[in-house]
C-alpha cells in the first residue's frame, strides 16, 4: 500500500515536471512560424519505417551504425517493460502484463538480452569518447557542456540495464518455484552466482523506475531528447527532394505587382520579414530540428565547406539555434527583447555563405534534419531585408538589372559568341 | 579683350601641365588676335614665373600672398575673377586637374561665363564659339558652343603639348582684397609622397593586373618603372585585394590618366578600366591571351609571360641608354 | 542633419554609344539607364553617415533635374535608402542650369551637406557641384575621398596628387565626391524596393534660368589602328619602336 503511494506520488511529480518542460517547450514554438502542410501519411509511415526505425540512415557507419541500432532496438522492448512497471506501481500489481503469455516471455527475453547488450555497447561509446580523439566530436559548438552530457546520458542508461538486471536477478532468485517470463541472462547469473540474490529484486525495480522517471525529465535539456523525438521528427521529414527550395509567395505577389504597377496593392498584407534572422522567424519543424537534433556530427563530417577549412558546421547551426531559443523564447514570449540576434550573435555571414547547398549534411541525417533550408532561409533575410550579400553577389544583382546577365557587357554584344 | 589663363603652382614650382596651359592659351590668344596673360597665385619665385615665357606668356600677374599658398577653391576662384575682370579677358583657361575642377566651375558662376572642362583642343571655330571635348568617358567626342560673352575652359592633360618659345615676361603683382571670412575650410594635415613619381602628373606608366597572379611577382613592374622614370598604376581587382595601394587604381571609377606611354601588363582590359587610359598617347599591352580586350584598344602589343617580358623590355631599355 | 544627393540618370557603362539627327543628339533608344556611378558611391556614403547612430543624420533626399524618364532612377534611389527623391521638371541643358536650378531648391529647403560626384559618365562635366557651392555661396572641398563626422565634428579627406589632406569645416558645405568615398554601391534590398513605393517623389517646377552652352554635335572617335603585335621573342624590338617611331620614350 505504501509501495503504491510512494509510486503514485513519485509518478506525479514526474509528470508533473515533465509536464513543465513540455509548457516551456510549447510556448517556444508558438513564436516560431508555420512550415510545409504535413500530408502524404502513407508515404510518412513507410519512410519512418525505414529511416527511424530501420536505422537505415545509422547505418551508413557500419559498425557503429550496428551497435547503435541495437541499443536503440533494445530501448524500444524494454520500453515495452517499463510500461509494465508503471502499471504495477500504480496498481500494487507484479508483472501484470504477463497473461500475454508467449509474447510476455519475448519480450521479456529480448529486453534481458538487450539489457546485457547495452551495458556493453555504452561501455564501449563511452571509453570511445573519452579515450580516442573523434574528430566529428570536436567543433567549436561542442564545449565540455557537450561531453559530460553525452557522459552523463550514457551512465543514466548503463545504470538503467544494470538496475533492470538486477531487478531480474532478484525476481528470479524469489521465485525458485517459477516465475513469469524467460530471462537468460538474469538466470545465467543466478546460476553462477552462489549467493541468495533476492534483496536485488525491490532495490532493482525502485531504482529502475526512478531513474527513468529522472533521466526522462532530463532529456528534454539534453541533446538525448532525440530519444523522445527522433522518430516523430522523421515522421514529420520534409519528404520533397532534398534541393528543392520553395518559393515566397509573397515574393512572388510582389514580382507580380512590379510587373503590373496598376494593380491594386493590399497594404494589410505586407509581409512582416523575409527570411530568418531570429528565433521567431524559424519555422516550427526548424526548432524542432534544433531539438531533435543529437549532435552526433555526421552533417559536419560530410560538408565540403567545413572539410576544406571554411567556418561553415551544419551541425553548429542547429546547437545555436537551439541555444539561442533558451535565449531569447522566455522573453520574447513576454513580448520584450534583448537586441541580439541568431544571426551575427551566433551564426555568422561567413558560415552562412560557405555553405553550397550540396546537401550531404541533410542526406547523412539520421533523423532527417534539413540544414540547407534554414541557411538559405537565413540568407534569404541578409540579401532580401539588408542587401547585405559579398560585393561580388551584389555585383551580379546590378549587372543582371543593367545588363540581362550576371557579367558586364553589353546586352547588344549578346550574340557575338556566334560569330565564331 | 584679351586672355587670362591661372597656372597652378604647387610648392612655389609649376609642372608640365602649367607649361602646356601657357603654350595653348597663347595659341588660342594668337587665333583670337589678342594678348593673353598669366595669373599666379601663392609664393613663386621670380626665376620661376620667367620659366612661363619659355612657352609663350608675355605677361603674368602674381599674387604673392603667403595665406594663398595652399588652394582654397572660394579665395582662388574670386581672385581668378576679379583678375579677368581687370584685364578685361572674354576666355579663362586652367588646367582639368583637382585644383582646375574646384575653381572653373566657381569662376563660371561667378561671371557668368560658360564653362566646358577637358577641352581637348583649340576652338573648331570661333563665330560660335565651338570647342571639342570627351563625352561618354572616352566613347565619343562633343563639340559644345558657348554662347556667354565670357567663357570658361579647362583643357585636358596632355591634349596640346608644350610649345616652346622664348619670350620676355613682365612681371606684375596684382593687388586683391583678400576676403579671408572666405577660408571655411582648413587644412588639418597634409601628406605626400615624395619619393616615387606621381601617377596623375608621370609621362611614363607601367601598370600591372591580375595576371601577375600575385602580389609577391611585382618586381619586374617596379624594375621597369623605375628604369624607365615611371609611375606605377594597377587595375581595380588588385587594389580591391590589397596588393597595391587604391591611389595606384586606374579605371573608370579610380584615376584616369593620359600619360605619353601606358604599359599594361597582364590586365585583360575591360571596359571600366580602358575608361581610365583611353586618353594616353600610346598604349602598350603585355598578355598571355590574345583574345584579351586590351589589344582592341593598345598601339602596341606582345602575347607572352610578363614575368619574362617585363625583365627584358627593362634589359633592353637599359642598353639603349647606354 | 539633412544630407542632399545630386543624382545624375546616366547611360549604362556597357552602352554602345551611338548618335541620331545627324549626329546632332544621343540616341537614348534600348538604353538602360543608371544612377551615375560616383554618385551611387555618394549616396552609400550618405546612407552609411545615417546609418551611424554617432550621428545627428536623420534625413537623406536626392535631386535630379530631368524628365519623366528619370523617376525610375529616383525610385531606386529610393529603395536604396533616401527617404525623399525631388525632381526638378526641366531639360538638364547644361551644368550651369543644372547647378542653377538645384539652387532655386536650396534657397527654399536648406540642406546641412550637399553631396554632389565630381563627374556624370555622360557629358564628363565635373562642374555642377562646385557651381551650386558657388551659386549658395558656401564652402566646397573637391576631389573628395571621405567625409566623416564625428557628432557635429566634420572630418574630410581631399585627394592631392601623390597625397592627401585631411580637411575641417562646417555647414553648410558642398562635398563633391570621388572614388574612396565609399568601398562598394549599396543595391536596393527587397524591402527597401517596397517601401520606396511610399516614399515621396516631388516634381517641381523649372525655374526661369539661363543656358550658357549648347551641344552642337557629337562625333565618334576614329577607329584606332589594329595593334601592332610584337613577337615575344623579340621583345627588344618594342623599345625601338616607342623610341623611333611612337616618340614616347
């Protein structure tokens, strides 16, 4: 009875944080602006399938790529078991879902067997960070903020599976008689173990639970909170090809009326700005992007600007956006500003016209982040608001008003080239 | 009616573009059958203003007030006024150059008299008054009447050339009120420099673009230049990177010069910058293609590396000094 | 402070220059017109000395003195930042009655310093700033290569040959401009091409001026020969020639 208030009350403060966070986080995107309608739902399943669940994009680095994916795969059968707890706590019950019969002993199995898998695989990417230097790990936007979180995210989830094992250990050692579910590795381990493992079992389960309780209210602070949202941000992908850049439509209306000065001009529908230059330009996948995003630094290894000194990082872009969001969304949801700048204060003019539109950051995504869009979004604000392009852009400009092309001579030498 | 022409002297020393002033204006005097005078105005030496007769003045009015040595447009342009005024001149000549575009146009108001600048040679003709000048920067050329009874002119470097003459110059100061309410603007500090020619006023330029490839290759530019007692100049890309200074830009929106002789090596010659040195007597053009625009517009021309032509045009002058 | 811009409506750099009636007028037909280049490079100075918020600039205007055809570069200028374009309604006959006419304006609208290029591409000039300076009686420094201000405190460097000067003056003054006053025209931004839509363009009246000079003709200037091309194997060559035959060395 206790046991169940306790939960329930510890349940309650989880959610209640959570729900928090989620407040915090929802205020931001109401400053951001609207993005591509969300249609095609059959074609999203299939994609987030693939890419989100499939792991297919992870794959691209092989090894790392498995390992990666395993761990992931075992997070979602053992989700599948935490649920349970919740249920248990909340309900005073023990391993209540295990009528399922032959799926509970699946499921059961696989998360025990995961569980041990985990604890290897984070072992290893940790010693991996903090022994061998990695270069896609290295940026001027990862500070040692960045490793202790990377750190700290994967002692959260090895001490997840140590305290799951435990907590099956102890099932296991309690029940001599038979117990629900198939567990082979806990009961590899009591076998070995000569000693009475029971008392594992309520300290297992308690702290189990807790720390998911913790690290789920730390994700959304961390770059882990792409556990929550990865695979909504795949569903949600830009599925148009990957260079395909969308016209304004207002700037399209304007074209029009220059062309057509007689017709009738709506003063109401001035637009506010053009392109990005602060968070509440962004659209609200931008952000969401930013959120997701895990700073795993594929986008940035395969940028031929960054490989070739330039100051461009795909991956920088989204971090400040990010950082610049805690920034700037508590006061401007206030309606109050603090006269700095996503662009110029954090991204600068250098970064933004390095970038070639290539598009090889937003291949390599794992979960489908779209750099080029937000880059040209932002130069779109640099030319269009400012005319703040490089002399040699704003050269072209000229000479395509002037002269019908983007070089200096006459429009009447047009044709010379065909006199041979 | 007679003619007036304002030599400028800089340091209490005239240049060429002073004696070729002297040499039109008494030409110009000649064709209208009158006398002509020469104003100058600051501290000149006696022995200097006598020089002005090697090229034709007869006469000159100095006004040797040492608060008139450096150029204030306002004061200059009143005294140029009143000075043909009293001599009851019906034409003023200067010279195009800064000091001539800051006071001609004054001079113009003043008397009513219009003005046309870097006039390139004496009158076509004289009932009316017609004379020819660069329109277009460089694309064509305007014949303009002026139909005041006095008029203005300033006549472009190099158009006429120096005369010589030799002729007995009287010498007269010409007492003025000096109006000194008229210095609004005062000189702050001044700088010049003194050890390399100067572009605007070099007879000889060599001058070089971006097929140098880099600023590290421009020592055949300078040997050359200095072998040959010229000025150095270059196109706009170059001094738009910084590897020469901007007050060595020739081209539409730097300087325009009209030396004797332009050497351009390694500048393809586009349109901005054969703006700036159409006006030279002679242009010669160094470049590895010879599709380049430069030839179009060059007297002149050799398809070759500058780095092994430049030394050897350099070489060779060198011998034939000797 | 009120900064003035005279802008000139000049012919494209790249137009290939041709005549009509007999040679007697420029043949402006299939011509794109332009704001003149130095005083492009003047209004981005202009622009810049507003931007400063060291400054006391609160207002930029540009004049022309022109027809109908000019208001499209009065609106660029617009877009490229001035808040006020003014065009004087009359044929720019010449500089005297160009200078003339800015200065009717000036008597009735003070301006604090009147940018002026010291030349249009066109007709080559390089008088009318000095002309209004005279005209206004008010001091103006030529060959200009930066204007500066400091609060109220005016800095203006002037180009010498071979040199500089550093210049000190007061308002009213005419600054006619050259290049160095700034490092690269501005261009007009989406958003400035939209609001210069709002912005005022005043026509003005011409004022009964005289014109001094007339254009009478113009003429082409003779083909140059073809270049002589000299083998680079014999570049020695070239020396004897400008010696012997050019006369330049």
């Amino acid at each position: 009875m206790t046991k169940q208030i306790l939960f329930i009350i510890s349940l309650a403060i989880t959610l209640g944080v959570f729900a928090w966070s989620v407040k915090r986080l929802w205020a931001f995107f109401k400053l951001t602006k609207p993005s591509y309608p969300i249609k095609n739902i059959g074609a999203r399943i299939s994609h987030t399938l693939d890419v989100a669940f499939g792991q297919t994009k992870i794959f691209r680095k092989p090894v790392i790529g498995l390992m990666h994916a395993l761990v992931f795969w075992g997070f979602l059968v053992i989700t599948l078991g935490s649920i349970e707890i919740v249920i248990d706590g909340v309900f005073g019950l023990e391993r209540s879902f295990a009528f399922t019969g032959w799926f509970y002993d699946f499921v059961m199995a696989s998360g025990d067997v995961f569980a041990l898998l985990i604890i290897v695989f984070i072992k290893a990417f940790s010693l991996r960070r903090s022994i061998l230097r990695i270069k896609r790990f290295t940026g001027v936007e990862m500070s040692s903020k960045s490793y202790w979180d990377a750190q700290i995210a994967l002692s959260f989830i090895g001490l997840l599976m140590l305290s799951l094992l435990a907590f099956n250990v102890g099932y296991i050692s309690n029940h001599p008689n038979g117990y629900e579910g198939v567990y082979p590795v806990s009961a590899a381990i009591v076998n070995l173990v000569n000693l009475d493992l029971g008392w594992l079992q309520e300290p297992g389960w308690w702290i189990h639970i807790l720390l998911i309780f913790v690290f789920a209210n730390y994700l959304p602070y961390s770059k882990h909170f792409h556990v929550f949202l990865s695979v909504p941000n795949v569903f949600l992908a830009n599925l148009e090809p990957l260079t395909k850049y969308p016209n304004l439509e207002s700037i399209t209306k304007e074209v029009k009326l220059m062309l057509d000065p007689e017709a009738a001009y709506d003063e109401s529908e001035e637009v506010a700005r053009f392109g990005v230059k602060d968070v509440e330009d962004v659209s609200w996948k931008n952000y969401m992007d930013s959120l997701a995003c895990t700073q795993c630094g594929r986008c940035t290894d395969v940028c031929p600007a960054n490989i070739t000194g330039k100051l461009l990082s795909p991956r920088k872009i989204f971090v400040d956006l990010r950082k610049r969001m805690d920034e700037k969304g508590p006061i401007a949801s206030k309606g109050e500003d603090d006269g700095k700048s996503l662009l110029r204060d954090y991204i600068t003019e250098e970064e933004l016209w390095a970038c070639t539109t290539c598009n090889a950051c937003a291949q390599e995504c794992p979960i489908d982040i779209s750099h080029p869009n937000l880059i040209m979004d932002m130069r779109r604000y640099l030319v269009m608001e400012e005319a703040a392009a490089p002399a040699e852009l704003n050269t072209m400009f000229t000479n395509i008003e002037n002269n019908g092309a983007p070089w200096q001579f006459s429009p009447e030498d047009r044709l010379k080239w065909t006199e041979g | 009616m007679s003619v007036i022409a304002f030599a400028k002297n800089w340091n209490g020393k005239f240049k060429n573009s002073s004696f070729e002033l002297v040499s039109y204006t008494k030409a110009l005097a000649n064709q209208l059958n009158t006398n002509m005078v020469v104003l100058s105005i600051g501290e000149v030496a006696e022995e200097e203003l006598k020089l002005l007769g090697n090229y034709g003045a007869d006469k000159v009015l100095t006004v040797s007030d040492p608060q008139l040595n450096t150029l204030t447009s306002r004061a200059y342009a009143d005294i140029v006024a009143k000075a043909a005024e009293s001599v009851g001149a019906e034409v003023i000549v200067l010279s195009d150059n800064n000091s001539g575009k800051a006071i001609a146009p004054r001079v113009s108001v003043k008397l009513k008299a219009g003005l046309v600048a870097a006039v390139q040679e004496l009158p076509v003709s004289f009932e009316p008054f017609v004379v020819k000048k660069r329109v277009f920067s460089g694309k064509a050329f305007g014949h303009v009447q002026i139909k005041s009874d006095k008029k203005v002119l300033t006549i472009a470097k190099n158009c006429f050339g120096l005369l010589e003459a030799s002729c007995v110059v009287a010498i007269e100061e010409f007492v003025v009120d000096i109006d000194t309410s008229l210095f609004k603007v005062k000189i702050v500090e001044e700088e010049e420099q003194k050890d390399k020619v100067i572009l605007s006023d070099a007879d000889v330029v060599v001058s070089a673009g971006r097929g140098m490839r880099s600023p590290e290759n421009w020592a055949p530019v300078e040997e050359l230049a200095e072998v040959l007692g010229a000025a150095t100049a270059c196109s706009r890309p170059v001094s738009d990177e910084g590897w020469r200074g901007h007050e060595e830009h020739v081209g539409q929106t730097g300087k325009v010069i009209a030396p004797n002789l332009y050497i351009a090596a390694g500048i393809s010659g586009a349109i901005q910058h054969v703006a700036g040195i159409s006006r030279s007597k002679c242009i010669v053009a160094i470049n590895t293609d010879p599709e380049a625009p430069i030839f179009g517009v060059a007297d002149y021309g050799i398809v070759g590396d500058v780095m092994d032509v430049l030394p050897r045009l350099a070489e060779a002058f060198r011998n034939s000094k000797s | 402070m009120k900064i003035l811009v005279c802008i000139s409506n000049v012919p494209d750099t790249t137009t290939k220059v041709k005549f009509k009636e007999g040679d007697s007028l420029f043949d402006d037909s299939g011509v794109q017109w332009i704001i003149n280049p130095w005083d492009e490079l003047a209004l981005t100075r202009a622009m810049e000395l507003k931007e400063d918020a060291g400054n006391s600039v609160n207002e930029i205007c540009v004049i022309h003195v022109g027809g109908a055809s000019a208001d499209a570069t009065l609106r660029k200028a617009l877009a490229i930042g001035a808040d006020k374009a003014v065009r004087i309604d009359a044929c720019p006959a010449d500089a005297y009655h160009v200078a003339g006419q800015i200065a009717e304006y000036l008597k009735e609208n003070p301006f604090d310093i009147i940018f002026s290029g010291i030349e249009s591409s066109d007709y080559n000039g390089s008088s009318v700033g000095a002309m209004i300076a005279e005209f206004m009686d008010y001091p103006g420094i030529s060959s200009v290569t930066s204007v500066n201000l400091d609060d109220d405190d005016i800095q203006v460097n002037r180009a010498i040959p071979g040199g500089k000067q550093v210049l000190k003056t007061e308002t009213p003054f005419v600054a006619v401009v050259q290049k160095g006053i700034a490092m690269e025209p501005r261009i007009p931004s989406m958003r400035g091409i939209m609001m210069a839509r709002k912005k005022p363009l005043e026509v003005k009246p011409a004022a009964e001026l005289e014109v001094l000079t007339e254009s009478i003709k113009f003429e082409l200037p003779q083909e140059k020969g073809a270049c002589k091309m000299i083998d680079s194997e014999s570049a020695e060559q070239l020396v004897d020639l400008l010696k012997n035959e050019a006369k330049v060395l």
